[in-house]
C-alpha cells in the first residue's frame, strides 16, 4: 500500500435487506469488491447514475456505514485495529458534506452555535472560538454578523456554505462531499465549487467529491471513479477519463451531458434504466444496455486493467 494513500476502501461489499410484503429479505447490492484509494492532497471524483453505489462509498469511508467485508485504511492502518483514542480522532479529521445541508443542522440552534458546536467540545476558549468562527465564515464567503440566524433564515445555497463551514471546525484532513451541488442553481454551483477549491489549499485538505455531474468533477478533481452497479468500470486522471474515455458507460455519461453531443464524434446514449441492484446481471453488468457486448460480455466479468498512464477500464473491447 502506497505511503502517499491517507484513505483507502479494499475490497469493499456491501448489501442491504429489503422487505416488502410480496418478499422478504431480499439483498440489493450497493457495493461488489470494490477498492479506491484517496492520495494525500488530492481531490477524487466519484461518478455515476442513481443507485450506482457511490453514496454508499462515501458514507463507508466517513464511517458511518460498516461493510459487509472488506476494510477501510486511514493513514495506512485498518479502521478496526484502531483504538478509542486514535477512532475518535478519525472521526475529527475526515467530515463529510451532505447534498441536503438542512437536513444536518440544528434548525433551533443558531448557525454560528452550530459550525462553533466542535470547538466547545474541543475545549476552546471562547475569545478563540469568536475568532476562529469569523475566519471559517469568512473563508466560505459568510458575513459573520450572521452567525444569530437560524438556519430556515437562509437560502440553499448559504445553507450549502453553513454546513461546509462546521466540516471545516473540525478541522480536518478528509473532505468527503457527498452530491454537494446537486440541488442548487447553476449560478450558485459555480460558487459553491469554487468555495471548495479554495478551501483544499486553505486547509490543505484531501478531498472526494460524489457526484452524478461530469462537468462538476472535470472542472475540480485530479482524478475520476466510474461506477456502475456497484463496481468500478473506469479510473484515471480527471482531463483523460473525460476526453479519452475507453468504457462505453463512461462515453454515454459525457454525450448525455447537454450542448457536448453537437461536437462529439462519438453518438453512444444510455437508452435503457439502470437495472436493479436486487438483480445483477452476469458476466460484465453494462452488457444489457451495451450496443457492443459480444458473447465474453454475457458470462464473464471484465477485470480492472490499468495502463503506465493510470488509467484503468473494466471491459472486453478495451485491449
């Protein structure tokens, strides 16, 4: 295992027992041995459609799910083998951002009590906390004078900027946000990203950003993930999955992206729903809605192959 790795997911699984009155105990499978690694200083990007397992990744690697198997590394030593102590401290320095920032407040505490909340637990005095809250505020581009509202008080995008705001009062090493943009404006996208960008210098932060936007991971991450029902299908730096794209799941993602298809050569669009996760395909998972599955596709499953480059695909036609 690479020294430079500060998170790292091996061999991940992951199911989930649904009931129904028709069924019961039925498994949908999140996640199918999975393994990624997030360097130290880097900002990786998790894409996908809905239900493709990447906000179970998340969760497991801010530790807040448990795999079924598998293992989760920080700093190069298993989340199991740690003790009270240095578990605690984990928790502190990897903070995860929701999609619906509103949902993780307090909406009876006031903001500025709420992102201040990890340095009373922390002991701080409070002249420092007063301090430290300005600096935070300030640097997700929040007045401080603010800081007595309540969150209902604010819009989306603002209630965006509190929630990233108390991840950073905990000072930690880890951002994981978790579809941070997709339920604002494009205008206000652009602002929350760019928020993001800043603060990894700022903060020296190591970032993953989960998202099903391409675009939005191009524009801020070193590299990209692809998966697809629950697997990893294609891996590399962000510029090469984007423009040289090699798993025909990954060249449907970019053509679906509105105003690229009118200059793009390649025509490959997802036609079909993604199948259930109750209900895994055999042999490669795409096949069903892939125009070029040959008979290998419909029984055996393609390996992750990576070349000198760093960029790696799961699939038959990729030589």
């Amino acid at each position: 295992m690479s020294e430079n790795n500060i998170l790292k997911a091996e061999n991940l699984t992951k199911r989930f027992k649904l009931s129904s009155r028709n069924t019961s105990n039925r498994l949908l499978t999140a996640l199918d041995n999975v393994s990624i690694q997030l360097s130290t200083g880097e900002t990786l990007g998790i894409a996908g459609e809905s239900g493709c397992g990447k906000s179970t990744m998340a969760k497991i690697l801010a530790g807040l799910l448990v795999p079924d198997s598998g293992s989760v590394f920080y700093n190069n030593t298993r989340l199991e083998d740690l003790d009270d102590k240095d578990k605690t401290h984990f928790r502190r320095k990897t903070q995860m951002i929701f999609q619906d920032p509103f949902s993780s407040l307090n909406p009876r505490m006031r903001i500025g009590d709420s992102i201040s909340e990890p340095f009373a637990i922390a002991g701080m005095p409070k002249a420092v906390q007063q301090e430290e809250l300005a600096r935070i505020m300030t640097a997700v581009g929040l007045h401080v004078e603010v800081s007595s509202r309540f969150p209902d008080e604010f819009s989306g995008g603002q209630r965006q900027r509190i929630g990233i705001a108390r991840a950073l009062a905990a000072y930690p090493e880890i951002l994981i946000a978790d579809e941070p943009v997709s339920s604002l404006d494009i205008s206000i996208q652009a602002q929350i990203i760019n928020i993001l960008l800043q603060l990894k210098l700022e903060f020296a932060l190591s970032m993953m950003i989960v998202s099903h936007n391409l675009l939005v991971l191009r524009h801020i991450c070193d590299r990209i993930i692809i998966m697809y029902l629950g697997t990893v299908v294609e891996s590399g730096p962000a510029s090469e999955v984007f423009i040289n794209s090699r798993h025909p799941y990954t060249e449907a993602l970019i053509n679906a992206i509105p105003g690229l298809l009118a200059s793009n050569l390649k025509t490959e669009l997802l036609h079909d729903d993604l199948p259930s996760a109750t209900s895994i395909p055999s042999g490669c998972r795409f096949h069903p809605r892939c125009r070029h599955a040959i008979e290998r596709c419909r029984h055996e499953a393609p390996i992750l192959v990576e070349d000198l480059n760093g960029h790696a695909v799961a699939c038959h036609l990729v030589s």
